[in-house]
C-alpha cells in the first residue's frame, strides 16, 4: 500500500489502518522491555485485540484530526512510530511522539523519518511550534531531538505518571522560524 508520507526508497509513513494491527502488536511485544522504559502504555498492548482498538481509535483521532498516528515501514516492515500526539490548533503547536524497535536504531530511520514529518507539519498542517516531551535519561530520544533542531526549553516536573510513579519530562522545541533559517544553511 501507498505510504500518507514516502521517506525514501525503503521508507514509508503509513496512517494507522487494520491491517498494521498484527505488526504493531509484535513489534511491540518483541521489544517490550525497551520501550517500557520510557512510553506509559506499553503495559495496556497486551495482545492483538488491544492493538486492534488502538488502531481503531488512531483511525478516528486521525480522521476528526485531533492526532496524526503513523507508522514507519522499512521494506514493507513494521520498524517504528512518529505521531502527533495532541494537536492544539489556537496556538499553532503540536506535541509529537516517535518510537523504533531496538534492532532498528543507530541507522538513522528516525532522524529521515522526523524530517519528512517535521517539514509536512510545518508546510501542510500549518504548525508554529512543535513540540517533544522526553523522561530525562532517554539519552538516544534526546540526541534524536537534538539532531533535529529542538532545543531543550526546561523540565516539567513530575509530569508524567507511568507505572505508578511520577516523572520528570523534559520539553524540546522546534520553531518554524527555527526549522526555516537551518533548511537555509
């Protein structure tokens, strides 16, 4: 099928749709432990069904446009995610969220990706500010975020609850202003 946004020759941003559910599963099962330690609802993807319902409930937030789920496909497979994970619309920013599989990272899939995605959020969906909230020690998300452009802008304290403890979320910025003078240089 036809990726929402082409990387490259091997790289497509799929929109969340039924027949990713099983691939979405496995890839998260298959690295469970690694991304539990930094994404809070790792522990709610238990088997297909409740990938199924997300897929379904990414569909509708994709839809009425409060979300832009997306998975990246390497060669037709299931490697990672990038999204928008909450749109707000008066104020031209949004926050957005990506995650690979552990056998995928170091090879700059993400770093493509997030530019693609990053230049279709600026261009297309008319964003000001994105943003990238990050638990302090994720030190690859963070270096990702870097490589990008974003600026650390400070830490939100106790933020986030995961796994029943709360956590600092450091938050990383990307100006359009920003994002136009470097595609300059």
């Amino acid at each position: 099928m036809k990726p929402f946004l082409r990387i490259d020759e091997q790289l497509g941003l799929h929109l969340a749709r039924p027949e990713l559910a099983v691939a979405i599963f496995e890839a998260v099962d298959e690295n469970r432990a690694f991304l539990r330690q930094w994404l809070p609802w790792v522990d709610s993807t238990l088997s297909v069904e409740d990938t199924e319902a997300f897929v379904k409930a990414s569909m509708k937030s994709n839809s009425d446009g409060s979300q832009l789920i997306c998975f990246i496909l390497e060669n037709e497979r299931l490697v990672g995610a990038i999204s928008v994970v909450h749109f707000n619309r008066e104020h031209s920013r949004c926050e957005i969220g990506y995650w690979l599989r552990a056998d995928c990272q170091g090879r700059g899939i993400l770093t493509r990706s997030a530019k693609v995605f990053i230049r279709y959020l600026f261009q297309r969906k008319h964003m000001n500010r994105l943003e990238i909230h990050i638990i302090p020690g994720n030190a690859k998300s963070q270096a990702a975020a870097q490589r990008l452009g974003f600026q650390s802008d400070g830490v939100l304290r106790k933020a986030l609850r995961m796994y029943g403890s709360f956590h600092d979320l450091e938050v990383f910025s990307l100006l359009k202003a920003d994002w136009e003078q470097d595609k300059k240089s």
